[in-house]
C-alpha cells in the first residue's frame, strides 16, 4: 500500500488536463500510440462543450527512478461550476492533486474554488504550470497569482509541456515524493467510498470506488450504506484505461465493482459501501443526496413520444443519478416531466444529449430554481415551477435562493462585470487584488438570474476573460411576483415566470415583443398578453396571414406540390397548438434570449 | 378525359424568378428535340387525348416549322381526333404571325401569351425579354389568327408594382378581349437570381395579397369568373387542360420536366434536356403509385383549388370506395365546422377570403 499513490488534476477547461493525462498515460507505456482523442473524457459533446463530467480513474503502474514500482491511479474531475459536490467526491478518494495552471491564462476561478475543496480535504497540492512551450506567458503572474490566492510559495511550483512532455518525468517522481500513500488496513471491515459510477446494460450499475478500509473481491455480501440495500459481488477490477477483471481490491486501492444493481437510484456518488457481515461502520463523511437547483418541463413535441421521453429519462438517470424528475402536465404542453438539475451547463448538456442520444424532439421551458413560498396558513412550500404557485391572496412572502460567486475578472473588464452583476440584481459583498492584474469580486445574487444567461453574458462582457464559481448560500425574501402569458386569450402555463416587481413589467413587454416574432402568423389574429394577476402589463396583436398558397402547376408535377405540402405538415408538427395557436419550439425558452 | 402535355425547355434567356426547367441560347437544339419528343410519343403510341397544352420553357421558340414538324409527328402517333381545346404557350418577342397561323392551322385554338405585365420598368426589373409593345402586338396578331381563347399570364408582386400599374396592365387586357387571364404571385425561389439578390422594391406578401384581392375583385366586376386560385375566365373559357389536373385527371407529359399521371401512376421525365436528346424513354423517374385512400385525399387536395366547384364527397366515395374516403370526410367536416371550408351538402369549398392562405388547408385535407 505504501506503494500507491492516488491523486487527481485540478484544471479549468482547456489548461491542458486532458493532453497531460494522456502524456503520463504514454510516459508509463499505459497508451502506446499518441491518441488524438484524449482518453480521459469519452463523451463528444463534452468535448464540444470543453468540459468533463464524468469522472473516471485510470490505473498507472509506474517504475520510479528509485527502482521502486508504484500504482499511480488517476482519478478525474469535472471542471464546472455546476459539480462541486462530485468534486468534492472525487477529492475524497485522493490524497493529492496536481493544481494545473496554463502559463499562458493564469489562475481561473473554478480552479481556485476547486483547490480551496482540495485543500479542506487534506490533499497534498503539487502546483504545476502547464504549456512553458508557449511563447505569450506570463510565468512571473502565475507565481504571484498562485501565491497571493492559495498561499503557495514559488519553489514548490513545477513546469511542464503537456504538449511536448517536458517536465512531465520530474512531476510523476514529485507525485511519488510528494503525495503521502494512502493509510487504512486492509483488515478492518470494508469501507469504500463511491466516486462516481457507469451502467453497464450486461451488469447493471457500475460504482467507481476508493477503497478505504477492508477489501472487496467476488462473492462478498456488500451494504450501500445510505439505504442499507445488500448486493452481492460480482466482479471487481479497475481501468487503464479499459477495464481489467481483478482477484481484490484492497485499502488504498481504485477500481470499480459490479454486482447486479439494477436502480440506478440505488447508487449514489458519496455513499459508502460495507461488508454486509459488518452493518455498522460508519459511513464516510460528506454524503448527500443530489440536490438539484434548477428545474425545467420537458414535454415530447409530439404526444405520442411520451414513452420514448419515459425511456430515455430512465436510462439517462442509470448513468447520472443526479438528474431527478417527475412527472407534469401542462395545459399547453400535454404530459411531459419536470426535471431537475444541479446546475444550467447540466441542464444544458443533458438536453443536448436527450435529443442526440435518443433522437427525441423536446421542448424545454425556461429553467426555474426552487422557491420558497411562505403562506399566509403559514406553512412553508418550496416549488419548482411558476405553474404550481399558490393563488397570490395565499402568498404571505416568498423566497428565493442565493449564492455566493466568486468572480475573477482582468482589471480592465471591471466595469462591464460589475454592470452586469448589477443587472442580475447582485450585491456586491467584497473585491480582492491578487496580483495588480486581476480582481476578484464577490456577489451574492439571486440564482434565478445565474440560470438565465449569465455565464455567457459574463464571457461576453470580458471577451472570455472572467471565470466564476459559486456556492449556495441559502433563501432570501424578495419582493417577486408570478407574470402570465395569454395566447389568444388562454393563460400558456408553460410560459409564466417569476420575476422581480419591479422588472416583471419591461421583462413581459420584452418577453411579448419577442413572442410575436416568434408565432408565425395565423389565419386569424392573436393577442399576445403579459399579466400580472389581473393586470395586463403587455399587449401586442399577430395581425393574421394574408399569403400563403403554392402558386404555379409545374408542368402538372403534383407529387412536387403534395411533397412541399407534406414538408410544410412536417414543419407544423413541430410546433404546439394551444387552443388554435401554433407555438414554435423556442418560444418556450424564449425568456432567456431577451436580451439577444 | 385525357391530356397531353408537352414541355418546350428552351427560353432566349432566363428570367430573373423562373425555377421552371428550360435552358437559355439552346435553340439550335430545336429540331433534334422534335425529333426526341416524337420518340418518347411514339414509346406511348395510339393513346387518345381530348387536350393539348404545349408549355415551356418557351414553345414559341419552336418556330413555325419546328411547330409543323411536332404537329404532324404527334397526329401520326397518337389519335387527336377527338381534340377538343389545344393550347400553346407563346412569348410575345416570338410569337410570330407566321408561328400563330401555322398553330391555327395544326388544330390549336387556345393561346397563352407571356404577357407579365404592360410596364416596361417591370418588365425589365425582371429580366424578361419583351416590352409592353410587343405584348400587345401579340394579343392582336393572336385576335386576328382567330384563336377561340386567348390567356394572358400576369404577374403579382413585380418590383414597384403597385395597384395602379397592375390596375392598368389588366385593364388593358381585359379591353383587348382577353378570355383568360393566369394571375400568379411571384415568389422567391431558391436558386434564382432573384431570391439571391432580392430588390428592395419587392412588394412584401402583405402588399401582394392586397394587390391580389384587387385584381380578383376588378375581374370579377368585368365578368371573369375565378375558378381556379390563379386563374380568371369569362364563361366557358376555362383551361380545360387544366381543369383536369385540378379534378385528378390523367395526363401524359413529354419532355424532360414534364410529369404524367396514367392509370393512377404519376411519374415524371428527369430534367436534363441532354441525356433526353440521347435517350428520350429512359428518364422516367419518381414513380409513384399511392393506395385508393391517399389518392382520395390527394385528388380533394387537388380539388380544393377549383374555388367554385371544390370538393364533392359523394362523387369521390362512390369512386374510390366509401371506406377510403371516411377519414377524408370526417377531416372536411371538421375544417367547415372550423370555418376552414365551406359546406354545401356533400360539397366543400375554399372561403373566398382563404384563397392566398389555402396552404393549411390543403395540407389538413391531405392528412397523415
Ligand atoms: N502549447 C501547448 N498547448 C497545449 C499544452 N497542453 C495542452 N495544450 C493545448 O490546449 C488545448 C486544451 O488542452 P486539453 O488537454 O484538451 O485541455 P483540458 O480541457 O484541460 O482537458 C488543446 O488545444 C491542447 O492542444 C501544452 O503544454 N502546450
Ligand atoms: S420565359 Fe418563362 S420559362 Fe422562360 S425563363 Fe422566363 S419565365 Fe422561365
């Protein structure tokens, strides 16, 4: 055991992670062909996105220049924002981390928020700089940056080229040097943590684990300690990077095991498995339960794609359980689910892939964060969507979550970020110089105005320079009130938001105006209203069609004519019809793109 | 009721919206194409027909003999006696009187001039080759020939047309004796130089309907009666040849582009003018042969554009078979209840103020 080393690399997206890991992978003859892909995150649209988000671990045998042979296990991490509870997770199952800066970018903000969890966790940091090959680099900022956020001094930093290797053998000795082997005896009762997990159609779930105490090897009875379910094993090995079938593993080792678990919602990342012979070790500290924060419909465009949506959830949720839903039905939009997820990018992603995957047509509504309604029994609620708010005259107060971000932005994009924290109803709660370069600023602010196109607001106003991270801090009153929407008339349930008193209003006016370009035009008109309540706060009026008709028989072609009719039918059924109404897809995310 | 059709794919030069299938500066090609047209005639040889259009492309462009030749050959080939309405289409630049006798003279009675429009400024902003001029020219020497129809094409939505130029190039036409008048919007089509580059004169859809609703509404006032979305007629001067497209009529088309519907089949000839001249049977391409439902539905698709006769549910189950025309008349019933047609016992019709939105309506009438 003295012999392991586990260890994970801290990176903001494109600081070169992925292109040192596969260089260590190589450098240990674990690759042996210089990939153009990198082995460690899988998934293409990841990759489109630049991000990762499922972790996995890759096990190195390395021969060190101390003639020793040690087990290197490369444990990944998600780099976003939206991940900090699996990092954490990942963190635990380590005891160092290689802090991976690129020379030429400096230190970002998730990268900090990220070490800050590293360092809580007790891992010893190997500070490195990446891409020294570069010419544009700012070496001397880097230290100072490094020293000034995390307090690390200069000497203990290394520098490498992923990209060429340099550097890369000293860091795999420091990591031998540096990092303290994992404690833990393999005699006592069976603790490991799940990191993360797979599912595998053949053999069900399939946890990444760190093994803390005890063993595991096939046939044994094992506890998932959050649900005091009993499994028995399967198979245990490990990647590197493809699986290997292993006799057992052990305290301090990485790998993974299968036993036939059939729920996905069986496995959590965090929870701790036991030997069932041993029901009362202590779970390892830190487990929660997924907590998603933001939540959105999802309905099929076409009704009849409800079970594929059902299908597809399911299986979704086998391979991330942080995903949860119900399900919903809207007036507008027929039956659907409400799902929920940790963040924005998640959510993102996880549409994309729904789409993709399982080729299925969605339409998504705006994304809503959990409020917190006090009513006037009192009683308190929370709710995810605007559609399940209580009648107004029930409504003593609500209340909304806050986070706390921390944003780190270069001097001279100051202004602009602070502009638009202020449009986002941030407060400002302090500002830190860390090198005469940069600034951190730190906001507290609501997060239904993060979900609503801040990040990329936020790239936009710093041409891609501020980074953020956050954490959640609690609820907050705020003075905020349900805006409807009426298409010819009938409230669109699909539509509502919650907004600000004070913005409500120029948001439905902006919302309806937008609206209206969207609707194509009907053969009759249709209002477009924003309501508050009662109050009309927004009206504008789709004046109906007046041209729409093939013209010119082409030499007699009917099949031409029935085809283009045909495409134009296609085009409809992507639409929803409320009451006579067709609504295209869009519209329903449409709140978020009102700045556009 | 069958007709013939027959595509002349060669124009002096193209004109700036036109997606239609005719290639500019080939005349020279003229008498190899008659001779690949009586070929592909002669692979359907001893059909009768009761109409014949001859359409483009420009079939002026045949000339007088080129028309001769093709006449002669079609007689030999086909039965045509029993001819009731023979058309051709003519520009007027080449619309001769020596071409407009000899088609008097081969058994046509119906003429369609390419009028457009009598603005010169239109129908320059175009790209089309004649002036007001000669269109007129035209519409007279046609008069004189003795030709028992005659239709002028107009367009809607010209580069700075407005009421008062359309107004004035329909009035004239009307006073000339025009019989039949095709009135069609331009549109944008994709691939042309006019969607390409877009004037910005382009009366927008909005301007085009208006302008539409009153040129349906002066045509009507003289007399014309609109019995097709396009088309105006004084009585008993509609396009028969046309009127049997509407009603799901066969036809057989000859010539690269030109599309057949025999024995409930409907298939088309590739439109590539070049390998037709080689080899003039062997471009048969998009067969299609739909079951007795679908061809219910598509023969009511079709059927809607006749804006007076429509729809006639009885007639249509009593020839496809009540069975195939259920899910048909449920879907017409709906759509009248809607507001969408009018019903008049067993018969459906576009509402008269739906005409330039029928689009949605054909599409329902066709189904899933
Ligand atoms: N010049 C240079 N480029 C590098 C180096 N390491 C990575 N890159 C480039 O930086 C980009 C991001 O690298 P990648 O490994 O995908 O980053 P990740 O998002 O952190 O996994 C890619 O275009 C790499 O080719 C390096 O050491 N030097
Ligand atoms: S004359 Fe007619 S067929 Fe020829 S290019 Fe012009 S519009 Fe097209």
């Amino acid at each position: 055991m003295k012999n392991i080393r586990n260890f994970c690399i801290i990176a903001h997206i494109d600081h070169g992670k992925s292109t040192l890991a596969d260089r260590i992978l190589e450098l240990t003859n674990v690759i042996h062909t210089v990939s153009k892909e990198p082995s460690l995150d899988s998934m293409d649209l990841e990759r489109e996105r630049g991000i990762t988000i499922k972790a996995k671990a890759v096990r190195i045998p390395y021969y060190a220049r101390n003639g020793q042979d040690y087990i290197l296990n490369l444990i990944d991490t998600p780099g976003h924002v939206d991940f900090s509870y699996e990092v954490s997770r990942s963190l635990k199952a380590c005891e160092g981390a290689i802090l991976l800066v690129d020379a030429s970018q400096g230190v970002e903000a998730q990268t900090i928020a990220n070490t800050y969890l590293a360092i809580d966790a007790g891992l010893t940091i190997i500070p490195v700089i990446n891409k020294i090959d570069l010419t544009n680099i700012m070496l001397d900022d880097c230290y100072l940056q490094l020293d000034e956020m995390l307090g690390i001094p200069s000497e203990d930093v290394l520098r490498v080229s992923g990209k060429l290797g340099t550097g890369v053998p000293e860091l795999l000795e420091a990591i031998i040097e540096r990092i303290p082997p994992p404690q833990g005896s393999p005699d006592e009762p069976l603790s490991c943590l799940i990191f993360d997990s797979a599912y595998d159609s053949y053999r069900g779930v399939l946890p990444h684990i760190r093994i803390f105490a005890g063993s595991v090897q096939r046939g044994d009875r094992i506890m998932l300690k959050s649900t005091g379910k009993v499994f028995e094993v399967d198979e245990v090995g490990y990647f590197s990077p493809d699986p290997v079938v292993g006799q057992k593993l052990g305290a301090g080792e990485v790998g993974y095991l299968t036993a036939t678990i059939r729920e996905a919602g069986d496995v959590h990342v965090g929870d701790t498995i036991i030997s069932a012979k041993h029901p009362n070790t202590p779970a390892i500290p830190g487990f929660r339960h997924p907590q998603p924060m933001v939540y959105c419909g999802l309905y099929p465009v076409i009704s009849n794609d409800y079970g594929k949506l059902t299908a597809a959830l399911e299986k979704f949720q086998l391979n991330d359980s942080s995903i949860v839903y119900e399900k919903e039905s809207s007036g507008a939009l027929g039956y659907g689910y409400r799902v929920g997820f940790l963040g924005m990018l998640h959510m993102d992603i996880t549409l994309e892939r729904l789409k993709r995957e399982y080729e299925l047509m969605l339409i998504a509504t705006m994304p809503s964060v959990v409020y917190k309604i006090i009513t006037t029994k009192p009683e308190e609620l929370y709710v995810d969507s605007p559609s399940k708010f209580p009648e107004p005259d029930r409504i003593d107060h609500i209340e909304e979550p806050i986070i706390r971000a921390r944003v780190i932005v270069p001097m001279e994009f100051v202004g602009p970020c602070m502009e638009l924290a202020d449009s986002k109803r941030g407060s400002l709660i302090g500002m830190e110089h860390p090198d005469g370069k940069r600034v951190v600023l730190i906001y507290d602010f609501p997060l239904a105005e993060i979900i609503t196109g801040y990040y990329d607001k936020l790239k936009s106003v710093s041409r891609g320079y501020a980074s953020v991270s956050y954490d959640l801090m609690g609820y907050q009153p705020g003075d905020l009130v349900k805006v409807d929407i009426l298409v010819k008339g009938t409230k669109v349930d699909a539509l509502s938001y919650i907004a600000p008193r004070e913005t409500a209003s120029t948001r439905g006016r902006a919302l309806i105006h937008k609206l209206r370009k969207l609707i194509p035009r009907h053969q009759f008109e249709v209002s477009l209203q924003a309501a508050i309540g009662k109050k009309v706060v927004a009206r504008e009026d789709i004046v109906p069609i007046r041209k729409d008709v093939l013209a010119k028989c082409y030499g007699g072609d009917i099949t031409r004519k029935r085809k283009l009719l045909e495409k134009q039918k296609e085009g409809k059924k992507l639409m929803k019809m409320v009451g006579q109404v067709e609504i295209p897809q869009e519209a329903f995310l449409s709140l978020l793109k009102l700045e556009e | 009721m069958r007709g013939l059709y027959i595509h002349i794919p060669f124009c002096v030069r193209k004109c700036a919206y036109c997606d239609f299938y005719s290639l500019a500066g080939r005349q020279h090609l003229v008498p190899a194409y008659v001779d690949a047209l009586l070929t592909e005639a002669r692979s359907y040889a001893g059909l009768s027909f009761q109409t014949l259009y001859l359409g483009g492309g420009t079939p002026s462009l045949l000339g007088d003999r080129g028309l001769r030749r093709l006449l002669n050959g079609l007689h030999q080939v086909f039965d045509l006696s029993g001819l009731a309405e023979a058309t051709i289409e003519v520009n007027p630049d080449s619309a001769t009187t020596a071409l407009l006798e000899t088609a008097r003279q081969k058994g046509f009675n119906r003429v369609s001039i390419g009028v457009q429009s009598l603005r010169d400024g239109e129908l320059n902003s175009v790209g089309r080759v004649h002036n007001a001029a000669q269109a007129l020219a035209a519409l007279a020497q046609a008069k004189a020939t003795g030709f028992a129809s005659i239709s002028a094409d107009v367009i809607i939505g010209l580069p700075e047309q407005n009421w008062g130029t359309l107004h004035s190039t329909i009035g004239k036409l009307v006073h000339m004796g025009v019989q039949h008048i095709s009135a069609y919007c331009l549109s944008l089509e994709p691939g042309t130089p006019l969607a390409a580059d877009p004037p910005a004169n382009l009366p927008d859809d909005d301007a085009q309907a208006e302008l539409f609703h009153r040129a349906c509404s002066f045509l009507e006032s003289e007399g014309f009666v609109h019995y097709e979305i396009s088309n105006f007629a004084r009585p008993d001067h509609e396009c028969q040849h046309n009127l049997n497209y509407w009603r799901g009529g066969a036809y057989l088309g000859l010539g690269p582009a030109a599309a057949s519907h025999l024995n409930g089949r409907r298939f088309k000839d590739r439109d590539d003018l070049e390998t037709y001249l080689r080899n003039p049977t062997g471009l048969v391409e998009d067969v299609e042969i739909l079951n007795a439902e679908a061809k219910a539905a598509e023969e009511a698709m079709l059927r809607l554009r006749l804006l007076r006769e429509g729809i006639d549910v009885r007639a249509l189950a009593t020839r496809f078979g009540r069975a195939n025309t259920q899910g048909l008349t449920r879907r017409l019933r709906e759509m009248a209840m809607r507001g969408c047609l009018v019903r008049d016992s067993t018969r459906y019709v576009l509402p008269a103020d739906r005409v330039l939105v029928s689009n949605s309506a054909f599409a329902e009438v066709l189904g899933d």
